[in-house]
C-alpha cells in the first residue's frame, strides 16, 4: 500500500540521461525487496542523495522512484520542504508520517506509539501538546526514530522519499541526520534530494549524509544537447530542425525543466521549431525564467496577479478559499484566477477532473515558479499580506503556529493579539520539543512589544525557551524580567528559580547561590522562603569555592532539626541535610536517617520547579553508606521518570552515568562501564565541559583503571583534557582525585601527591572529610609510600580514623587496605586480614576480590601458602565476577607461584539470592549471631561468613539493610 502527500500530478517530464542514477535507485530496491518478489526474508536498506541546482530534474527523478517502488509493492512515504515553512518546527516530520496516522483514534494512536505518545504526539501534530510537560529535543528525536523504525519493520519494505530537503525545518533535517545512519539497518531506503547552493548553514551535517553513510550524492548534470533535441521534437515533432533546438539548449543551459517549458511556451504560441524563429525562441525564453514569468503573470490581469502572490504567502496552507480571503477576491474572480494560473502553467494542475472544493490545497507549477512569484511581491505588500493571512489561517483553525510562521514576517505593532498568537504558538512549540522556534517567536513577541503587565510573563518564557540549549542566552533574558516593573509574586519566584538552574547549568554556582539568597530578602510567604532557602542551601554545596561551607552546614542541621518532612520544601532540605551529613563524614546512621526522612512518599526527578539535584543526592547518599541496592532502585525509578517525559539530555545522562557509578561501587565493572559510555555519549551530545561530562568522564576513568585499561584511561583523560581544567562545581566523583589516581596507576607519584595534597588543602578547609566520598588520603598515602614513608604512613592512619567514624564496612576497610600498602610487610598481613574481615561485611566486591588478592600475597610472603591460597582463589573469583580482568590475572599468577593450580571461578546469579541465602539473611536480619547461624547450617563460622558476605553482595547492602530486604509487605521481618 502506498502512502503520498496531497499533491497535484505535475507535466510528465522526460527521465533523460539519468542512467546511472536510475541503476542506483534500481540496485537499491532490489537489495530492499529481499532475494525475490514475495519473499519472507526482507532485504537491506539504503540512502539515495540526489543533488543539483533547481530545474534539474530532483523532482522528476524522486516520482520515478515512486513508480519504481510502488510496483514492487513498497509502502512510500514522501514530503517535500518548503521555501516558506522552514521555520515551522517538524513541517516535514508531519507531512511524513501523517498519512499513517490521520484515519486512527486516539486510542489507536496511543497503542500504535506507545509510551512514546506524550513525547512525540505534538511534534507529529497528533495533539497541541503533551499533557506532562516538554520533553527536551533528543527525546522528541529518539521518539520519532523509534517510529519510523516501527512502521519500517510493520509496513516493510519502506521507501521514505524527501524532496527539496534544503527548504526543510531544521528540526525535521536534525532528526533525518541522526537517523539516516539506521536505515542500512532496516527493510527501509531513504531518497533525498536537495540543491547544494541553498542548503542553510547549520545544515552542513546534512551535506555530508551520504559520505558518512559510506556513499556518495548523485550530483544531477545539465542535459546534452542530444537530451534537450529529445524533449523539443516530442514536444513539437520530429521535423524540428538542428538549429533550433541547439538554441534550445543553449538557451536554457541544458535545464531540463527550463527546456520543457521552453518547448510548452513554443507549442503554445503555434512556432514552428525552425531556424527562422530563433529571435521568438530567444524571447519566450527570458519569459521562462525570473523576470520574464513574472510579466507573463501580470499579463493576466491584476485579480490572478493577486491571487498567485496569495497563494505564495499562504505558501502549504493555500487554498482557493483562503487566498480569495488573503488577496480580497470573490468567489467568482478566484475561480477564474485559478483557471488562468493553470492554463499558464503557474500554477499546478488539479488531481483529479471533478469540481475542486475550495478548500483543495492549491501548488505552484514548479518550485521556481513559487520563488519568482513570492520574491516579485512588494515588500510592503507582502508584509501587510503576511498579516492578513495570519488572520485567515487563525479563523480556519488552523492553529497558533501556523499564524505564527506569519507573524514573524510582519512589523511591531503593539498589537495584543499579535503577543497572544505569538506566545501560544511558543507553548505549542515547547511541548514538542522544539525550543529554538519557540524561541523565534518569543523574541518577536517582545519586538511588538507586549503590555507592560504581559512582557516579564514573555521574557520568563523567552529565558526558558534558551534553558535546555543556551543557558547563557537563559540568563540574560531572565534577569530582564527580574527587572520588570510590574511582576506577580508567583512569576518571580518562578524566575529565580529558572535563573538560578541556568546560572548552575552553566558552571556558574557562586551565582545562583547568590540569586536565590537575594530573593529570600524580599519573601514574604513562608513556603516561598522555605523554597529558596533550599535552593540556596543546594546550589552554594555544589560551588567548590564556597568560602564558609562549616557555617552553611551548621545552618542547615539547624533548620533540618525543626523539619517534619510536611511538603516538598521540607523534604529537599532534609534531602541536603543528608547529603551534607555524608560528605562531612558525620555517623553514616546519621546521613541515612535524614535521607528516609527526605524520601517521604518520594522525591520527583522531572519536577520543573525543583529540579532533579537533590532527589539525585539523597540517592548517593544510601550508595556512600552502603546501601548501593537502595541507590540503584531510586536512579532506575528516575531514569524511568525522565524517559517517560522525553528528558533525553543532561538529566538521562546523568541518570546512566551515576547508575554506572552505583554498579562500579558493587563491583559490577562490566555494566559500570557501559553505561557509563551510554551517559557520556548523551553528555557529548548536551556540550563541551559541562558538568554531565566531567561526572562520566571521572567515572569512567576510575572503571578503566579498576578493570586494569591504564592506557585506554590515559587517552580519555586527554581526550577530554581531564585535569587541565578544574570545574567551578563540585562533582564526583571528584575531578582533581581522580587525575591523582591516574598519575599514580602511571608511575608518576610527584604528580600525584601534588595533586593530592591541594584536593586535601581544598576539601578539609570546607570540612569535607569522608574517605568514601573522597578517597584523596588513600591515594596520598601511595603517592607518598616511596619518598616518605613515614608521612604516608601518617595520612593512612588519618584516613582509617575518618573512615572509623563515618562507619560504614566497604569505608573502613577500603581505608586499610591503603594503610596495608604502607605498612611494612611483617605486619601487612595483619591489617589486610581486617580490611578484608570489613569487606566482607559490604556490598563492594571490588574492593573485596583487591583486599583478597593483596592478602593473600602478603600470606604467601610470609610463609603460609595454604592460606594464601585460599585468600588468593577467593579474590580471583571475585575479580573474575566484577569484570576485573588486570586483576583476576594478578591472581591467578600468584595462585600459580604457590604452587596450586587455580580452580575454574564459580558463577552465579548476580541479584537473586538461593533459598539457603534468602533464609540466612532473614535469620541475620532477625539479630541471629553468626556462631548461632552456623550451628543451625551445621557449618564453620568461615562459611556463614563467606555466606552472608555474598548476601551483601548480591542485596547491594550491608547488615543494617537486610531487615528492609527481607522485610514482608506489612514491613516485618520474618
């Protein structure tokens, strides 16, 4: 079945000398429509580009591959750019996919697009907007190629044809770029065609589509004079002489569009095609091109010379009924211009031989034809024109934005109704997730200019239109509207909150901890106030210059002990309660008391007027107190949140790359690792050092060096020059601590310890002292164990009495493991043995299988290789299990230094606890000793241990977390 816009049949134009695009397209639908016709298997896709100047010949070619497809039963979808809709946000995304979805419900349309429905709906034109906000423009794409990917497998094999792709919106030619890759993928070929010379220029990703899917553009060359002598004697006879129709040729330049109408002008006039009339072939060649038509339209009479230039205007929204409404015609001059248009060939001929209602969508001959006609409109006549269509489009209800593409076009007016269309059609825009349009028509909005009491309203919105792809642009509008004299208290509340996230997303937290603290001044209203102390609180723990952070600490314990947790507000302080608590290294109970306290009934990531920070930091929080099961919970649930609102940017980036980071913490470096890479890929794509970035960039190096890539780590840090530029925020984990521990995993321990030493001058001046949170005393105590032992010795030591009082298992016995390295080797043994006795009380495997290793070298140097072997086998296996390849190799070479071949590492379920284990972590849960488990197992107390450290493991939580685990729905232990 075959789907195609509504669009007049134009003249059958000869397909001449296009050989070699014909055997492409021709390769191209034989790969698509599998081994043979009729068969199950489907084929391969592909992108066809054609190229060239206007007139030769894309259009004629394009219908040739229509015919082609239809008769080897391909579904095609088509859509055409267009000279005056380029500014209307997914024009040709709509026009594509429509014809697929006009006829069904919205019931209908819901299943056929799923969860993707809220997200995409507005951008194909299915709803105004979606009712849970505006998704940002990547989710809108990542939608729409989700589509399209639906209907080539359900509709295959699928053609997808686009015709002058250099008049498309730039929303619609984004997402084509994007997705043109896929198609090789799929039962679908792409056609495109496009001229090179009008092509905009932030469209160049697009030029080079067909080179970078490994192809190259057919570019269309001028016909011969042999093709051209073709088109005049089917068009005049046979008996055209040679003279005339290489004038013919030269004349037209081997256009074939001009060479057709040339030889339709000369048929019309009754010439014959001989030498004799080449001065008249000369002169109705001028009338073929630019000037020349637009004296054959005024030929026509002033009533058809208005109503083509109305049709112009209205540009795809024309109609009979709509330019006799533009152009001031009645019923009975519009038809007749209509009549004299076609007979000219102005305008396009109709589809079909009946009465044409006055609503059918009127089209211009050729699209040369519409440019000449619209650029010969008066300026001052086209803008008034401009105007009243607007007008008309409004009234036929055809929506905001449709008067909108027109408003842009007219002169300020102060004109409230002007204002209105402009800042709905914004709205409309924003819900499908194309915030530049929206941008366009905000800003035009403001040149009307708007009433004194609408204008803050219009540059709040203005500002927020910027928020997601200029934050800087963001900022300056929404200080304007600070500045307005005429705000409502609600509007400015609203506005520093919007400032101060485009301020933070924009590296700049000193400020928006500043605006936020300016605003609390004049709040007057208690959960207002209560708001922006929140933010405040929020955005001066992420400034890494912040020069009294003791102060601000003490401030907030002191607010939060007053706080019940009634509200959001509430909620978000004790959220940072707990998250500073943490990072200060206060009593890990501490820190997880105030984040249940925060959790409440739940915190949303996708709340505009909150933002997505804190509920992300309540969710560290139970990951650096060892309850990573409960961290990656919360971030699956907000990730889930923000894909389901179309937030595919720095939020869903994030969401993976602290996911990831969860999963490292576990030990799981495999999965780390890959969404990790899956959240640097979306940061790549939200800018160039931002914050999103530097999270994945950090995380990722710290994964490479556990998995033992010390190169591969070296090479993303300089890639990204990671370590050549500190961040104004804060971030984890942090930048500064990382590239130490990368100098150190590279031998170059002068560059690490100076390194190390200013993250400790920084962070301890702001009392930030949890080791788990920022391990710098661990990596400085290496950094120092060749030129200072006794220091390093020293900074472990400090390191281990921090970790001691935050408290949490995976924290103390990280911090001696680091002592280990620096003790000497007669009582190395010693302390590894109780970082390892810690360990395996915590859900850190990694850190575990590191501990087991080191342990059992240091067993196997001092004389017990039996011992050591056991040690040595366990951290193979758990090195084996978390992806820690350098590691498990490590292992097994001490393993084979002992003596003892290494036993093949066991697998297991990476979440689902045994039956065995499930009832062991209920008998723990439920206060069980472990010398009273193993008697009930009738087992050693080493095997309840090794038992329970798996459970830890597994859960992703220490001891104080399995009532929570193994609790029932009423909330009680068994």
């Amino acid at each position: 079945m075959a789907y195609t816009a509504d669009r007049p049949p134009r003249r059958k134009r000869l397909l001449l000398e296009r050989e070699t695009e014909t055997a492409a397209l021709e390769a191209l639908l034989a790969d698509l429509s599998g081994p043979s016709q009729g068969a199950a298997a489907l084929g391969t896709g592909g992108l066809l580009v054609f190229a060239g100047p206007a007139g030769l010949g894309k259009t004629t070619l394009l219908g040739e591959v229509r015919r082609r497809a239809m008769a080897r039963g391909c579904t095609v979808l088509s859509a055409r750019g267009g000279e005056q809709e380029q500014g209307v946000a997914f024009q040709v995304v709509r026009h594509l996919v429509q014809p697929l979805l006009a006829t069904g419900t919205e019931a209908e349309h819901r299943e056929t697009l799923g969860n993707w429905y809220d997200i995409v709906a507005p951008a194909v034109g299915l709803v105004a907007g979606a009712a849970n906000g505006s998704p940002d423009p990547q989710g809108v794409r990542d939608g729409l190629d989700w589509i399209v990917t639906r209907f080539a497998v359900q509709r295959a094999p699928l053609v997808v044809m686009l015709d002058d792709a250099h008049w498309a919106d730039a929303e619609s030619l984004a997402w084509l770029t994007g997705f043109a890759p896929r198609v090789d993928e799929l039962p679908m070929l792409l056609v495109v065609a496009y001229r090179p010379d009008e092509l905009p220029r932030d469209a160049m990703a697009f030029g080079r589509l067909a080179e970078r899917h490994g192809s190259r553009t057919l570019d269309l060359a001028p016909l011969t004079p042999g093709a051209v002598s073709r088109i005049v004697r089917d068009t005049l006879g046979e008996d055209a002489d040679e003279a005339f129709c290489r004038e013919t040729w030269a004349v037209t330049g081997g256009n074939p569009f001009e060479a057709v109408e040339l030889a339709a002008r000369v048929a019309d006039r009754g010439l014959k095609p001989q030498a004799v009339n080449l001065p008249e072939l000369r002169e109705l060649a001028s009338a073929v091109k630019g000037g020349g038509l637009v004296e054959r339209l005024e030929r026509l009479g002033t009533s058809a010379v208005r109503f083509a230039w109305s049709v112009a205007v209205l540009g795809a929204e024309a109609s009979r009924s709509r330019a006799a409404s533009v152009g001031g015609l009645g019923e009975a001059e519009s038809a007749d211009a209509v009549v004299r248009l076609r007979e000219a060939r102005i305008l396009a001929a109709p589809t079909h031989d009946r009465l044409e209602a006055a609503d059918s969508r009127l089209e211009f001959f050729h699209p040369l034809v519409s440019t000449a006609v619209y650029r010969a409109i008066p300026a001052a006549f086209r803008v008034a024109m401009h105007g009243q269509a607007a007008a008309v489009v409004s009234q036929a209800g055809l929506g905001a934005t449709a008067a909108a593409r027109h408003l842009l076009e007219t002169h300020p007016e102060s004109d409230p109704w002007v204002v209105q269309q402009l800042s709905d059609a914004a709205r409309e825009y924003q819900r499908a997730g194309a915030p530049d349009a929206a941008r366009r028509c905000l800003a035009r909005a403001l040149r009307e200019p708007p009433a004194m009491e609408d204008r803050a309203q219009v540059l709040y919105e203005l500002g927020c239109s910027a928020l997601l792809t200029e934050p800087a642009i963001t900022v300056n509008h929404l200080r304007a509207a600070l500045d307005e004299p005429v705000l409502t208290p609600d509007l400015r509340e609203a506005i520093v909150y919007r400032l101060a996230q485009a301020l933070g997303h924009s590296d700049r937290m000193a400020e928006a901890a500043q605006t936020v603290a300016d605003a609390t001044r004049w709040a007057t209203d208690v959960r207002t106030r209560l708001h922006l102390q929140a933010e405040q609180f929020m955005w001066n723990a992420f400034r890494a210059d912040e020069q009294d952070s003791t102060a601000r600490s003490r401030k907030l314990a002191r607010l939060a002990d007053h706080l019940t947790g009634r509200g959001t507000a509430e909620r978000y302080i004790l959220g940072l309660r707990a998250w500073d608590a943490m990072v200060r290294g206060e009593p890990a109970a501490t820190a997880l008391h105030w984040a249940e306290q925060a959790l409440g009934d739940g915190l949303s990531w996708t709340d505009e007027q909150w933002g997505f920070e804190v509920p992300v930091l309540v969710a560290l929080t139970f990951m650096y107190a060892d309850r990573p099961g409960r961290a990656e919970e919360l971030f699956t649930r907000g990730i889930v949140e923000c894909q389901d609102r179309g937030w595919r940017g720095a939020h869903l980036s994030f969401g993976y790359t602290l996911l990831g980071y969860i999963r490292f913490r576990r030990g799981r470096l495999g999965s780390a690792e890959s969404m990790v890479r899956d959240g640097l890929r979306i940061a790549d794509r939200v800018g160039h050092q931002v914050p999103a970035q530097y999270f994945a960039v950090g995380i990722l190096i710290e994964i490479l060096l556990a998995r033992g890539r010390t190169e591969e780590a070296q090479e993303l840090a300089a890639s990204y020059r990671y370590g050549d530029i500190t961040p104004s925020a804060v971030v984890y984990p942090d930048a500064q601590t990382v590239h130490g521990e990368l100098l150190l995993a590279l031998g170059r321990h002068r560059e690490a310890e100076a390194q190390l030493v200013r993250v400790g001058e920084r962070l301890d001046a702001r009392g930030m002292r949890n080791p788990a949170w920022c391990p710098w005393p661990l990596h400085l105590a290496l950094a120092l164990e060749v030129t200072d032992p006794e220091r390093a010795a020293e900074v472990a030591e400090e390191g281990v009495r921090r970790a001691r009082r935050f408290g949490t298992q995976s924290a103390i016995g990280q911090a001696l493991h680091a002592l280990a390295a620096v003790t000497p080797v007669t009582r190395r043994a010693g302390v590894l043995a109780e970082a390892v006795a810690h360990l395996e009380r915590s859900p850190s495997g990694y850190d575990l299988a590191r501990a087991l290793v080191d342990h059992g070298v240091a067993l196997r140097r001092t004389g017990l290789p039996q011992h050591a072997a056991e040690q040595l086998h366990r951290g193979m296996e758990g090195a084996v299990q978390c992806g820690a390849d350098a590691l498990a190799a490590r292992a097994r070479a001490e393993l084979d230094a002992t003596g003892l071949w290494p036993l093949q590492p066991r697998t297991a379920d990476a979440d689902s606890l045994t039956v065995q284990e499930r009832t062991v972590a209920e008998w723990a849960a439920g206060g069980w000793s472990n010398a009273r488990i193993a008697e009930a197992l009738g087992a050693t107390d080493a095997v309840v241990t090794r038992l329970l450290s798996d459970i830890y493991l597994k859960a992703g939580c220490d001891h104080a977390g399995l009532p929570r685990l193994v609790a029932g729905p009423d909330g009680e232990v068994p």
